[in-house]
C-alpha cells in the first residue's frame, strides 16, 4: 500500500511509521510546512493517517489559537489538499476527551461534552471529518484512543515520570484519576486494522481502549512491587479533568477482530524507563 501520514514525528507517528516501513508499505510523510501551506498532496495515496495535534500535552501545550490552528483549521486543509486523491481510507485520530464525563463505558454514539479546549477541538475535527466524508463521497474514519503508552513516551507523561521518580528515589506527584490503557503496539494494529476494514464502519467513529479501568493508585502499586523498590509519594486531589471513570466501550473494535495483546504489566516492562533512570 502507499500511505499518507501526518504528525510522523510524535509518539504514535513514530511507531506507525516503522510499522508500516516493517511492513513493506511505502510511506510519504507530509511535513508541518506542507500541512499549513495546504496545498494539493499529488500522491496516489491508498492509506491517509491523520495525526498531527496539538494540545494533548495539557500542561505544555496551552495556546488556545494554536490548538484550534492545528486540530480543526489544519485539518480542514489537508482535507482538501487530498480530496483528489482516490484513498482507500483515511484516518483521523481523535481523543476520547472527546466524551467528557461519562458514569459508564465511553461508546462512540454517546453525546460529545468535551471539557478542555484541546477535547473540543479535536471534536470540531471528528465532525468535519464525518461531515467531508459525506458530502465528498470519501472513507473517513475517526478513531478514538484511549490512554495511550509505551516504549519512547515524552518523559514528562505519568508512566516514565513515575518510575524516573522510583529510580531516583525522587518525590512523586500523584494525581487521582483513572484511565483505560492502551499499549502503543496494539493501537497501532487496531488502526491498520481500521483501514482494512473500513468499508464496514466507513463515516464512523471507533473507539480503541482494553475496556480496563485502572487507578494511577493501581499503576503505582504494580510499579513498586515489579522491581521491589519504596517511593515517596504525594497524593494529591485530581486536576479538574481527571474523573473517577474512564474506560471505553470496545465493542466495536473488537467486532472487526481487534484484541489488546499486551497485558498491563508485560507493557509495563516494555517501557525503557522501567529498566534504568532517565
């Protein structure tokens, strides 16, 4: 297959593109400069991965203009620079911050109620999707994952500072809260998966989570006890968008034959971190 991709260089684009490489795929990565000057993409693209975002860092990335520049006005244009291309798929990535606040599993008809500007953008971008789709004739899929983790995650995110922390002996913040993790491996099969597949869930949205919750409390205990070590931890009340419950309604991902590999504490020791400080 020829593959399209943006936002190659973050977490995800990083293991999606040496997948797809592995594969046998020949990829084209679309630069940042491409991506604002939107311009027409003359590629004959049968795969498009839309990753490029900004703002999921919550705590390093605030620029409000910024957010919505890159997650829905950016979108919009490369929409347009590949709507010549005939494209078998095309796959933007959501969040499930998309949901905002739920008391049960996060199911993709659920009512958007994003809280946080990045949340809201993103879902100004599964929107604009749905809607080119439809209106273009196109196979747009938006796929929502949940938490994401894994080797060659940013060293400030929650799982390599928590064991940065443990190495060195260092005071560790923890913040009450709860996610649905996701190893980066299996989201990478989910989403290729998706694009061969999309003609059953074309227009959609495809939530991927395990359908596990588990605490940050949770985490840290499997952490401390899978290399024997104390830490001193800080427990402190949530910020205003963790939750209590956050965990996906997988079902439909998994009726395309999708299945996390990677169990909790095996992905656990796959994280560089885990084996020395940072």
């Amino acid at each position: 297959m020829k593959v399209l991709i943006t936002g190659a260089s973050g977490f995800l684009g990083t293991h999606l593109l040496r997948r797809l490489k592995e594969s046998g795929h020949s990829v084209r990565v679309v630069t940042r400069e491409e991506l604002e000057s939107g311009k027409q993409i003359k590629y004959k693209a049968d795969w498009i991965f839309h990753l490029a975002a900004y703002g999921q860092h919550s705590q390093l990335q605030t620029d409000v203009d910024e957010i919505y520049n890159t997650n829905v006005i950016k979108t919009l244009k490369f929409l347009k620079a590949t709507n010549k291309i005939k494209y078998k798929a095309f796959i933007n990535i959501g969040t499930s911050s998309e949901y905002g606040f739920k008391k049960k599993p996060m199911k993709e008809t659920d009512v958007l109620e994003p809280e946080m500007f990045y949340a809201a953008s993103k879902a100004a971008g599964t929107l604009l999707c749905r809607v080119w789709g439809k209106q273009f004739n196109k196979p747009i899929v938006t796929v929502r994952p949940f938490s994401l983790y894994g080797p060659g995650e940013a060293d400030f995110r929650f799982i390599p500072k928590l064991m940065r922390c443990l190495w060195r002996g260092e005071k560790f913040t923890l913040n009450e809260g709860v996610h649905d993790w996701v190893y980066i491996d299996d989201f990478v099969d989910a989403l290729i998966l998706v694009a061969r597949k999309i003609s059953k869930i074309r227009g959609g949205v495809v939530n991927v989570g395990t359908g596990k919750q588990t605490s940050n409390m949770e985490i840290l205990k499997i952490v401390q006890a899978m290399v024997n070590a104390p830490l001193n931890v800080d427990v402190v009340k949530g910020r205003y968008y963790d939750t209590s419950h956050w965990v996906a309604d997988n079902k439909l991902i998994r009726s395309l034959g999708w299945k996390p590999k990677t169990n909790l504490r095996q992905g656990l020791l796959n994280v560089e971190s885990f084996h020395s400080p940072l």
